[in-house]
C-alpha cells in the first residue's frame, strides 16, 4: 500500500541516516518481526532488552512507511474520549487503557536516553472545545480524568484568552503528554538493537507465510526461507491482508509544517493542542520553531484520490491555525498525507489471533499509536516469554465483535 505521499517533515529533516541490507540468504530466528516502522523497532527493543534473538524484516527502505508521516504527539488520549470509552469497552479496561497510555510516555522518555534518540521533549497538553455546545462533553470528561488520578486542569474561557490568546469555550489541560521524532526514534532503536544482536534487513518482502509444526515459516518475494519459533507483525494499517475484513477502517489524515521562526515559544509553552471536533485538528511545534498543523481527515479510498486533496487540505490546515492565532504568521513549506487506520473503539489490537498460530499481532492503530505500539511491544514481549502481562485482555482480539 502507497502509505504517505508529499514531503514528511521528518524525512526532510533527518533524511536516510543509515542503510540496511537485503535478505539474500536464509535465516533461522527466535522470533521474525515483520516492519521495520516506529511499532517492528519497539517491539525489536522489547525483544532484545529480555536477551530474546530476533529478526527484523521490512518490504521497504526502513522508516519509510508511516513512521516517516508520523507528526509524532505522545498523548495519553486516544481517538475516542475516555467517558466514551467507557460506555463501549466498560469503566475498568476504559481507565487502564487511559492508565496504560500516560504509563508509556514515561516508559518512552527512557527508552530514547537509552538508544541515544535525538529527540525527546516533554510536553503539556490542552484538550480544546471547538464550540458551546461541547461543553457538558468536556466537563464529564474532565471529571472522568479526574477521579482516576489523571493530573488535569480546567480551564475557562478567560484562562484561554489570558494564556493562548484563544477565542474557545473551554479546554482539558493536562501535564501529562510529550513530542518526539518517530522516524529517527525508528532509527535510533534499530542501531541500539543491532548492537544487541538483533539482525535488521529492509527492501525485503514476504511473500508468503506458513505453519510447520511448533513454529513458522516465512518466504520472500526472492525466494528466501526464514523458520522462526514465533512471528510478530507490526506492519501498521498493511496488516489488513491477514486479518477481517471490518476490524479496521482506514483513513487519510493531512499535515502541513511551516517555515521556521527565529525564536519561540510561539504559544503558552508550545503546549499540544488537541482540537476536539471531528475529524479533529491538532497543533504542536518543533525544536526548529517550526509549527506542525495535522488532520482535517477523510475515508481513504485510494492513494490517488487522497494524494488529489492534498493542496486543498493543506490550505484549511493553514486557515484552521490562522483562525486561532491570527496574530502568528504561517507560511507553509511542507506538506504530506498519510493512511491511518481506526478500530470500532479506538483503541489497538494486540496479542494473538487464533487463525494463524504462533503469531503475535503490535498494531498501533489509532490516532497517538506512538504510544500504542510501546504497549503492544510489552505484552507482545510477554507473550512470547510465557508471561501474562496485566493489560494483554483489554487490547485483546477477544473483543472483536464482527
């Protein structure tokens, strides 16, 4: 699938920083991971950091998929708000699905001092009311962080105009949230693990895959063989081939950067803005003082027809960051689109799925599946060490309704 389209912000920053080689041999592994995205290089960090060999495969250059179009907002929130949530899944894999997000920014934090990432900065968040009627919406919510210990503020219309200089209703303001780069985090991850013996080979495509007795074996597009005791694939929004039809629904998401100011902060400590409307609009800066402006979303039907919206889209974008701070100039210099998928209650699928065995599935879908995809790598991590880890049912297939 054609993931992304235009120029990635963060692939022209950080262009192609180290190359991988080819599969031109066959392999026995532990464990094969397939995807070399943001979600293969944490669940390959997980692997090695619990001294489990593994391999890495991935049909593209790594990085290339949507790891590169990622704006990269760690949040805690997730597509559907958590009073919301909890009417779909119920109160208690509602919170801990919460809980688990919040968890994962700090588990990030470390893991990129760890492999030397370039790029980690914590953040503050400001959940946004677009209108007047959104308000008992955003105050159940509020309330709804609250009680389970979430460290949020409300904030009135007077603290919006005296802090941001924004015309809105209301906002959630949280401490609990961060930024980083997930195409080079991907990179960082990958030179850390292969120091670690792990084994990473890109423009590799798997071409088939099957079930020997106690374990799997996968082939390549060149006819290659590689036997392995277990198969992760954190291929993203490409692993709707093994999977049914309707579990997840894909999306077009649109992004624009633009040039850089001279200095910041632009807004109140370059806090996230995260609009709630729907298709929501979000906002964040880079180290550079650039401004990120991201969604404005639509169904995907084909690459074409997104790649088609582009210009349009990236002149709302613009529009939609001008209608809040008319008074910061933006002047556009990248833009990009991308495929997203979402789940029928927003959050990912993790763990086993009982038609292919020995198979673990680390899918970060959904709209912060930075932080889905450090989740999915430690219960999938679990798994595969024999352990029950105490958030696997809440991302579970078992929820799947068809």
């Amino acid at each position: 699938m054609d993931l992304h389209s235009g120029y990635p912000y963060s692939l022209i920053r950080h262009g192609l920083p180290f190359n991988y080689p080819k599969l031109e041999n066959d392999l026995r592994a532990s464990v094969v991971v397939i995807g070399g995205g943001i979600s293969g290089a944490l669940m390959a960090h997980a692997l090695v950091r619990e001294g489990i060999t593994c391999v890495v495969l991935d049909a593209r250059t790594v990085g290339l998929g949507s790891t590169s179009a990622s704006t990269s907002l760690l949040q805690y929130e997730i597509d559907v708000p958590l009073t919301e949530l909890k009417e779909k899944v119920g109160v208690a894999h509602a919170e801990r699905a919460y809980a688990a997000c919040a968890r994962s920014i700090d588990k990030l934090e470390k893991i990129t001092k760890r492999v030397n990432a370039p790029y980690f900065e914590r953040k503050h968040s400001l959940y946004l009311a677009s209108f007047k009627k959104d308000l008992p919406k955003l105050e159940a919510e509020y309330k709804a962080r609250k009680a389970m210990g979430l460290d949020v503020m409300f904030w009135d219309p007077g603290m919006l105009k005296d802090l941001l200089g924004l015309d809105a209703p209301a906002a959630i303001y949280s401490r609990t949230a961060a930024q980083t780069d997930a195409y080079s985090l991907t990179h960082a991850l990958h030179q850390y693990n292969l120091e670690k013996g792990a084994a990473v080979y890109d423009r590799t495509l798997v071409q088939d895959i099957s079930f020997p007795k106690n374990g799997v074996r996968l082939t390549t597009e060149e006819g290659h063989t590689v036997l392995a005791d277990h198969l992760v694939i954190a291929t993203g929004y490409e692993t709707l081939q093994y999977l049914p039809a309707g579990i997840v629904d894909l999306h077009a998401t649109y992004a624009v950067a633009s040039e850089h100011h001279e200095k910041g902060p632009l807004w109140y400590e370059d806090c996230l803005i995260w609009e709630m409307k729907d298709p929501y609009l979000y906002l964040r800066t880079t180290p550079e003082h650039r401004i990120i402006v991201g969604g404005r979303d639509e169904k995907f039907y084909n690459p074409t027809k997104r790649d088609k919206l582009l210009p349009a889209k990236a002149r709302q974008l613009q529009q939609d960051f001008s209608k809040h701070f008319p008074h910061i100039p933006f002047k556009p210099e990248f833009k990009w689109t991308g495929t997203f998928g979402s789940t029928q209650d927003g959050l990912p699928y993790i763990g086993t799925y009982a038609k292919m065995p020995h198979t673990f599935f680390a899918l970060g879908f959904g709209g912060n599946g930075i932080t889905f995809s450090q989740i999915a790598a430690e219960i999938v991590c679990d798994q595969i060490r024999g352990k029950q880890h105490p958030d696997a049912d809440v991302f579970s297939f078992a929820r799947y309704k068809g």
